[in-house]
C-alpha cells in the first residue's frame, strides 16, 4: 500500500532530509558520507545552530529516483549515533 508521501511524489525529483544532531564536528561528515554512499554526487549541506549551541539542524536535498532511495536514507541517517532526528 502506497503512503500518501510516496503519492505525492513524481519521480525523479528533489526531496530534502532535514536532520538535527549533536553539534559535533563529525556530524556533517557522516551524513553527507551516508547520502554520498547511496548517490554520489556534491551536497551542499545547510546548516544552523541551536540557540544554546548543542544542536546542529542540517538540511541537505537529493534527487531521488524511486521512493525505496528516500525510505533507505531516512533509515541510515536514523542510524548515526549522533543524530537525534530526521524529518
């Protein structure tokens, strides 16, 4: 059964991961490891900070070809140790 996310969605398109983690310096690294793992290519990573510093909120877009690719990456960027979550 599709999700009403996967009916939405016109495939290939962009869709964008927005993740909230620890700030630490390795965070950046391991996400765009994860996404580059799966599709290679350039991200350019947005970033903010959390208003006492311990947060980083990271959005990073990617072309997806097939829902599968987003389900897979909402999985493994779950998995960082540090991230807290991923919208």
């Amino acid at each position: 059964m599709k999700t009403k996310l996967e009916k939405m969605l016109k495939f290939p398109c962009s869709f964008t991961y927005k993740i909230i983690g620890l700030a630490k310096p390795e965070l950046i690294d391991k996400i765009v490891q994860v996404i580059q793992f799966r599709l290679p290519g350039d991200y350019i990573p947005q970033i903010k900070s959390s208003n006492k510093g311990n947060y980083l909120s990271i959005s990073i877009s990617i072309c997806a070809k097939n829902f599968s690719q987003i389900e897979i990456l909402y999985r493994e960027l779950s998995q960082i140790n540090i991230v807290r979550m991923v919208l």
